[in-house]
C-alpha cells in the first residue's frame, strides 16, 4: 500500500537574537491497513475460509472472485460491509462472517495524528486447495 511518510526538521537559527528555534513538520499520509499488512489479510482469511459446497455452482466458482468493501472508521473499526459481487450465497455469507469478525485496523491518516474514514474495496478469490 502506499506510504509517504516525510519527517522535515527544519532548524532556523537568529544568530542576532541569540536564540534557536526548532520547528518540526509533519507531512504524512497512508491508507487504512488490517494489522501486519495484506499478506497478514490474505493469511487471516484463508485461515478462516472453509470448503463451501455451492451446490451446482461449485466448480464453476473456482477462480472466481467476490468483491465486498467495507468502511474502516477513524477508530479503525470496520462498518458498512457490502457485498459487491459475490460467487454463491452460502460462500458469500461465509466471507462477511469472517470481515465482520476482522480485528481493528490501522486507519487512514493524514498529517501526523489525523485519523479520518474511508471505503476499502477487498476482491477475495475462492481457491481451494
């Protein structure tokens, strides 16, 4: 995900006054990430997700994807999960149990200490293996 993280410590001196005046600023901003990063995400669901008999849809599911996005609050709670496209009922059922059930994330921020909401679109692929 994309990260700027830009620390400028900028040290103006007044030599005539006798005095030295630091003054930090903080140019920062980053997407709201689950904790340890999509490869932490990926794993989390995976762990979760079990073979789902979709019924006469279950070969033809595999390799699909199910698109849901989601809110991720200033606090980094999930809200708003909607399910976009989904693959099959009962195995879109079974991922927005396990996004309902997601820990805390770090939310989006801009600036140094500026948490703010915003909308996360996750396509999970059903692979079974």
């Amino acid at each position: 995900m994309g990260k700027i993280l830009i620390i400028l410590l900028v040290l103006i001196s007044f030599q005539n006054i006798g005095w030295n005046q630091v003054e930090e600023i903080c140019l920062c901003d980053g997407e709201a990430e689950f904790p340890g990063g999509h490869i932490a995400l990926q794993k989390y669901i995976k762990d979760r997700l079990r073979r789902i008999n979709c019924g006469e849809d279950t070969a033809s599911s595999l390799g699909k994807y199910a698109y849901f996005s989601f809110t991720v609050s200033e606090y980094g709670k999930i809200e708003d999960i909607v399910l976009e496209r989904g693959v099959c009922p009962k195995l879109d059922q079974a991922i927005y149990e396990i996004l309902q059930n997601m820990p805390d994330w770090m939310p989006a921020w801009i600036g140094c200490h500026e948490y703010y909401s915003t909308r996360v679109r996750l396509p999970v692929k059903v692979e079974w293996r």
